[in-house]
C-alpha cells in the first residue's frame, strides 16, 4: 500500500472498528499509530452508569487528554512517513452535544475554542459508518466491561450524531465507507477495498458504498 497522505485519521461510532482499520493501516504503511486512550478517563464508566452526573467529568476529562496528545504529536520522518490516528479531534463535539446541558456546553465551547485552533488537521478523514444494529453486535463481542452498560438507543443517538456532523463536514478531503456488510479484519477484499480508496487522491468529500466485493 503506498500514499502520499501525511496525516489519515480513521473515525466512526463506538463499536465500527475505527481503531482495527488504523493498526491494519500502521503495519501496510509503516506509520506511526496514534490511538485514543479510553481506559485512562477515570469517570467513563461511572457515566455508563450516571450520564446525567457525570457527563461534564467526563467530557472535559477527553478534551484535555485528546488535546495533549494532539500536542505531541511527532511529525512524519524517515522511518515513519505517515500518522494514523483512530479519531479527530473536533468529533468532541459531538459527545458533548449529546450529553451536557447548556450552561455545561457554553464552558465546554469557551474551553474548545481556546484548543482547536492550536490543533494539526489530517490530510484525509476516513469515517466509518455503519447501522446500529451492526454496532452494537459488535459492542457486545467486546471485552470492556464499562461497554455492557450502552444501551441501543444511546448508540442509536450517537450515529446519527456521527452521521450528522460527518455528513456537514468540510474542514477535510473527506471519505465516508459504508461497512455495516464489511469485515475488513477478517476479510481480505474488504480491506483491499478500502485501502484502494484511502490511497485515492481527492479534494471535498467522497462515499463509498461497497457492492458485491
């Protein structure tokens, strides 16, 4: 696999396999992973338990660990020509919608706006979109046991949250992959599939929809 994107950023739901496709893209490009570190957020699993309590903890917890990695982030060199991340920084915005209330959200924009300017972009943004039905299938083949306490209809408002922003998204070349009938872990023409997309030159935004691979 060959590219000369610099920076690809792999996004999607809960459950989509953003972090999977950003290992697979690491190893064929030999670049360097940058991943985002759930299991350091001290009150997730409490906010799996109580949203309404601690929504804001939480919230805010992610926006200063996501932004002191975006901070460190290595250029591209000689033995590692490309990052790959397995999430962009604005997509905080979309949890925080969702889940703060508006005096929580009013500080949370004060604080974002303070941060995103200061924030490199990728070249391109790969959003992986998916049903709910598949995410949550594959939620519940998944070992962390803060996941069990999701229910449907929160993965439900999160995709369509996803689907909202990505679809109004223009900060990026942009390309969206439907893979609610993809495996491309376990699959090999899958992934050939969407490694040949990825490796596309594009400017604005562009859907893949696979048929019959």
């Amino acid at each position: 696999m060959k590219t000369s994107h610099r920076y690809i950023a792999i996004e999607g739901v809960i459950g989509v396999g953003k972090t999977s496709l950003a290992r697979i893209l690491s190893e064929k490009l030999n670049g360097r992973l940058i991943l985002e570190n759930h299991d350091e957020n001290p009150f997730l699993a409490q906010f799996y338990k109580d949203p309404r309590h601690f929504a804001f903890q939480t919230q805010m917890f992610f926006l200063l660990s996501r932004f002191r990695q975006q901070q460190e982030l290595p250029e591209p060199d000689f033995f590692h020509s490309t990052l790959i991340s397995d999430y962009i920084f604005p997509k905080d915005r979309i949890f925080a919608y969702i889940n703060l209330s508006e005096n929580e959200l009013n500080l949370y924009e004060k604080v974002m706006a303070l941060m995103e300017m200061r924030v490199r972009k990728p070249d391109i943004v790969v959003y992986l979109q998916s049903s709910t039905e598949r995410l949550m299938r594959n939620i519940r083949t998944r070992s962390r046991p803060y996941e069990r306490e999701m229910s449907e209809e929160y993965i439900r408002t999160l995709n369509e949250g996803y689907n909202h922003y990505f679809f109004n998204y223009e900060e990026t070349p942009l390309l969206i992959v439907n893979t609610t009938q993809l495996d491309f872990v376990n699959n090999a023409d899958h992934l050939a599939a969407i490694t040949a997309e990825i490796e596309r030159e594009q400017l604005g935004t562009r859907y893949f929809n696979p048929v019959d691979i």
